[in-house]
C-alpha cells in the first residue's frame, strides 16, 4: 500500500489561503451601484490584529460607487493590506514608544477640540455673515488705508502693436492706431487690418499690467534703463529684424505711488470679510463666557478675575 504523507499547515498560513480564496471569489451585485465580493455579504471578521477587528461590514462602508468584478476584488484586497499593516505599526508604535501615549492622546484630545471649536465658529459665521462687500465700503478703507498700498513694481496701461517692416501701409497702420484711442470705428478698423494681416495688437488699456510685462512684448533687454519710455507721451516706435513696434502707455502707476483702487479692490474685500468673521467669533465668544459666568456655569478659582 502507497502511503500519502499529508503536510500539516500552520494555522496563519491556512488563515492567508483562506483569505485568498475569499478574496477571489465571485462578486456579487449588492444594490444598484455597487457590487461586493460575496464574503463580504454578512457581519463576520475579515481581518484580526490583537483585540482590533475590520468587519466585512465595514469594508462595504467605504468601497466606492461603481466598482464592479475584479475591481472590486482588488479594491478589497488592497483595503484590507492597508488595514493590517496600520494596525501591525500602531502596536508597534505602543511597544516602541509607550511613554507617548499620554502625548499623543493628549495631542488628538486638542485637534478634537481644534475641530470643534472651528465648526462652532463657522456655524455662527454662515448664519449671521453678510457677504457681500460694496464698492462704496472697498473705496471707504482704501482711502482710509492708502498707505498700506505702496506699490512695489511699476503698473502701466497701454496697447503694444507689431506688424512686419514689409508692410507698405505702416504709416496708415499708425494713424489708425492713434485715432482708436478716441474713435470706435477707428478701433474696429485697426483690429480688422491687424487680424486681417496677422498682426499681434495687445490691447491692455483696461488692465494694469507690470511695466516688465508689458516690455516683455517689444524688444527690450531686462538690463536696459527703460525708465525713459514712461516719460514719453504719445505713440513710440521701435524695430527688430522683419518686426516693427507701435506702443503707447496710457496710464503710468509708478514704484513707491499708492497702488490704483482697481488693482487692490479684491484683497480689500478679502480684508473686509476676515474682518467680519473675527468680529462674528470676537462676539459669539464673548456672549457666552458672559453667559456661562453668570449662571454659574464656568467659573474662575483661586484669584479674582479683575487680577486677569
């Protein structure tokens, strides 16, 4: 008689088949829009590290909408990989650090409260916070806050045209592009010739702009002094290769002036808002220490609160 020796399995090894074998199960469909692996149909334990459990439960929990067969399996499957080793290291950490403990407890005790605290502020600000910033009370602190707007760079406005030096039409180019300046059939005209002709026209006489970035349109060296070019008024011309340049400023906000209102409006209203939360909180916050004071409910020992 043939004998067949039989290899005994060592428990954890029989539970990782186990759990390979569940891992590769068929899925099923569980609702409409997911579809679990069919172990994970029911309330029992998938995975064990010391007295910590990770139930078939909840990994239905957070497996996410739409993920379907194999996805689904893996989705698991790396899920529960994750689970253990998180678990394997926080017992780790217990072992190799356990004088921390109190610390990180205490630790997670104020960011709970840092979390809180923040939730009660943000309900008071969405229930009492007006919104909405008028230009009237953006201009009131501009004028009152001028010098907190020094500006750091040069702003211009101002429009940049380049066309090709062949073009026999240049001087017609040029007094059209005077003309736009106060003429709107003037202005049609010169983009229609430019689009027509492939010409680049930069038009930034709404927007203020840097004065590097506007040179950053003509050909100007960084280390030149272009200073010069502010101080003159009226169309300027310049040439490089096969381009030619047409360009004017049309407003000049210069390094060390108050910056324009246009340009800051939009952190004023930031500076208005964080201002009206503050204040919501400042008020919440006094409101109910007056409160707890004098029901009795929060009290101060061993020193009078005017010695505060």
């Amino acid at each position: 008689m043939r004998l067949i020796r039989i290899k005994k399995l060592s428990l954890p090894i029989i539970m990782r088949r186990l759990l390979n074998i569940l891992l590769l199960a068929i899925p099923l469909m569980v609702g409409s829009c997911r579809e679990l692996p069919d172990y994970l149909l029911g309330d029992d334990v998938v995975a064990r590290v010391g007295r910590h459990l990770l139930t078939r439960e909840e990994i239905a929990e957070v497996l996410p909408l739409g993920v379907k067969g194999a996805d689904s399996v893996s989705y698991v499957k790396n899920y529960v990989d994750k689970w253990l080793v998180r678990q394997l290291k926080i017992q780790e950490a217990n072992t190799l650090f356990p004088e921390s403990e109190h610390d990180i407890e205490k630790l997670v005790e104020e960011y709970r409260g840092s979390l809180l605290t923040s939730r009660v502020d943000q309900y008071y600000i969405d229930h009492q916070m007006d919104a909405e910033v008028s230009d009237a009370q953006v201009a009131e602190y501009y004028n009152s806050h001028k010098n907190d707007f020094i500006l750091d760079r040069t702003l211009v406005k101002g429009r940049v045209l380049r066309f090709d030096a062949t073009y026999r039409q240049s001087k017609k180019l040029k007094a059209s592009m005077q003309k736009a300046t106060t003429s709107a059939v003037e202005e049609k005209s010169l983009v229609d010739v430019c689009e027509k002709n492939g010409f680049l026209l930069i038009d930034n006489r709404t927007t203020w702009v840097s004065f590097s970035d506007f040179l950053a349109n003509l050909p100007i060296t960084a280390t030149q002094n272009n200073e010069p070019l502010l101080d003159k008024l009226g169309l300027q011309e310049m040439k490089m290769g096969k381009d030619c340049y047409y360009f004017d400023f049309t407003s000049v906000c210069r390094k060390g002036n108050v910056a324009p209102l246009e340009v800051v409006a939009d952190n004023i209203r930031r500076i208005l808002l964080t201002r009206r939360r503050a204040e919501i909180i400042r008020k919440h916050e006094e409101q109910i220490l007056q409160s707890a004071t004098a029901d009795g409910s929060a009290r101060v020992f061993g020193f009078e609160q005017d010695s505060l």
